[in-house]
C-alpha cells in the first residue's frame, strides 16, 4: 500500500481483481439464502449490488457500535 498516493487496500484489491472480487464476496454471503436461486451468475444485477451495499453499510456499524463499547469500557476503568 502506497500511503503517498492514497490508495487502500481495498482500492488497489478490487482494481487486480474487478468483477470477480464482487463474486467472490457475493459467494461467501447468504444471498442465495434470500432468494432461493441455485448460482450468484443468475442473480439479478442490482439485487446483488443492493445486497453488498446494505452489507457493507451493516459491517460498518457494527465496527461504530464496537469503538463505543470498548471506548465506554475504558471510561469505566478510568474512573475506578
């Protein structure tokens, strides 16, 4: 990762990778769960877009909802 230019992670793996990474990652999910389909390729395009993005958008709360747990447990062990 090249902290100069400002790339990430997740840029530069979803640049070698393109449209696979989104496979990949719709693969590793229970979408087919939702829809009772047999394979992702079948799937409707904005479904899946749709899907991976109220994902993401979860994952990132539960990333907040962590932070201030563990920033109110110091708080705690601060003032004991």
């Amino acid at each position: 990762m090249d902290e100069d230019s400002g790339e990430t992670v997740s840029k530069t793996f979803n640049q070698h990778w393109g449209w696979f990474a989104t496979i990949y990652q719709l693969s590793k999910s229970d979408i087919l769960k939702v829809t009772g389909d047999t394979s992702i390729t079948k799937l409707n395009f904005i479904f899946c877009l749709n899907y991976l993005g109220i994902e993401s958008d979860w994952n990132q709360e539960m990333i907040k909802e962590q932070k201030r747990a563990e920033r109110e447990a110091r708080q705690k062990v601060r003032l004991r």
